[in-house]
C-alpha cells in the first residue's frame, strides 16, 4: 500500500506507528513519502525516527526540522518534541528557556505531555522560574487528563504533603492509576505502598512490571531503595534490578560503539 493512494483522513499516527513495529525499514519510506506530501501526522513521527535511528539513519537536526514543519500546522506532539530536542541538546545547543517556551505551546494547546515537560521545568527552576505549586497544579491538570507520570507525580506530593496537604488514600489511589497506566515508576510506588501493606504477593507483581520497563537510572536508584527494605523476598529483589541496569548498561554501550 502506498500513501500517494490514500486520501488525507485515512492515514493517522496510530496507523503509522504500528507499520513500523512490523517492518522498520519499509515503514520509514513510506512515513517519508507520507511527510512529503503533506500529511501532518507522518511529518511529526518522520522526525521521531530520525531522532531514534528507528529504520532510518539517526539525524536529530533533521527531526527538529520536521517537528517544526508539524508544529507550524499546529501538531501539538511536534511542539512538545521540539521542547525536548531544546532540553536535551538533541540536533540543536541545550536551552531549557527554547524547552520552556516549545512546552508551553504544547500545553495550552492541550497535550498532556507539554503540561509534563512543564511542571518539571517549574519544579526544577531550568529554563522557568522555580514554582513547586505551579508544577504541582500542571502535574494535577495532567493526571486528570489521563497522564501516568504526571499520576505518579501527583500521588508522591500527596503522600509527602509537600505544597499541599498530605491525603495517603489519595497517593494510594493515584499510584495504583499511574501502575495500571503503565508508568514504571507508578508501578514501583504502588508496589511500595502494598508492600508497607503487607500485601507482598501483590507487590511482588507490580516490582515485575516497574522492573521489564525501567529504564536505566531508576533500575540502579530503585535496586538501592530495595535492599533497604525490611522483608527479605524484596530485598532478594534488588539483585534483579541490579542485573537488569548492567545489562542495560551494556547495550547502551554497544550502540554507542556502533555509532562510532
């Protein structure tokens, strides 16, 4: 099938993306010639490959230049993108006052992930001025909107009854949202809460799932948070985590070799 055949309104996001689950290579020639003629949806995943190297050579710079050809018409996901290559100095110089703006314009034009990226600006003072109660307000905002990160946030400041008061049903409530949206860190703050519940066999579930999808640095802070817990099957846990981060570790080191 190629896209030259099919009108504007067939082909969406969801539809590109699982092409390039099945075929990588093919998928990305033909996310190119849906980019090239205009389809907004392909020219903002066009640039989340080439920032990937995902069937396509890696170019950061030349997906900032798709996100932005996507943002300009509008693509909320284009401007939150272009919000990370600026945070993250990818195809472009760090500037987390470019990240701030591009993730403000993606926030008020709705998109969840933009009022993330921003309540993490605000929490941490990069590219914003400082305001723990502002980035609680967007980290809510997005929790409400279906965010698992931003739920997982939202729970850890109403445990800690930091910049608000302190709800532990609450936290519980939306740790256990945040795991069943599948946010990693989710999935370990609601595995810690049952475990102070004693309900270990229920715990031990939700460390699994935290441990297939973490990524590196949590893996190695979340095997150290472990091995100080008081019941030994958790503690036993900490090796895993720890085994999982190595071998991360080595493949990350791998691709970079490759990429020599």
């Amino acid at each position: 099938m190629t896209f030259s055949l099919l009108r504007e309104e067939t082909v969406d996001g969801d539809q590109l993306s699982a092409m390039l689950g099945q075929n990588p290579v093919r998928a990305a020639q033909a996310i190119l010639s849906a980019a090239k003629a205009n389809f907004v949806d392909a020219q903002a995943l066009l640039g989340q490959i080439l920032l990937d190297g995902n069937g396509i050579e890696r170019d950061p710079k030349l997906a900032m230049v798709w996100f932005q050809i996507a943002a300009n018409r509008g693509h909320s996901q284009a401007q939150n993108m272009l919000g990370r290559c600026h945070e993250h100095g990818w195809g472009c110089v760090a500037d987390p006052q470019k990240a701030a703006t591009h993730y403000q314009m993606a926030a008020i034009a709705g998109l969840d992930w933009g009022l993330y990226n921003v309540a993490n600006l605000l929490a941490t003072g990069r590219g914003m001025t400082k305001d723990p109660h502002r980035a609680m307000a967007c980290y809510r905002k997005a929790a409400y909107m279906g965010h698992a990160k931003s739920m997982n946030l939202l729970g850890r400041y109403l445990e800690e009854g930091e910049f608000c008061e302190a709800d532990a049903q609450a936290a519980f409530d939306w740790y256990r949202r945040s795991a069943e949206g599948g946010d990693f860190r989710g999935q370990f703050s609601y595995a810690a809460v049952l475990a102070d519940q004693g309900r270990i066999e229920e715990a031990l579930g939700w460390f699994a799932a935290a441990l297939a999808g973490g990524n590196l640095n949590f893996l190695r802070v979340s095997a150290e948070a472990l091995l100080q817990a008081e019941h030994p099957t958790l503690r036993a846990l900490a090796g895993d985590y720890h085994r999982r981060a190595a071998a991360l570790e080595d493949e990350s080191g791998r691709l970079d070799s490759n990429n020599l």
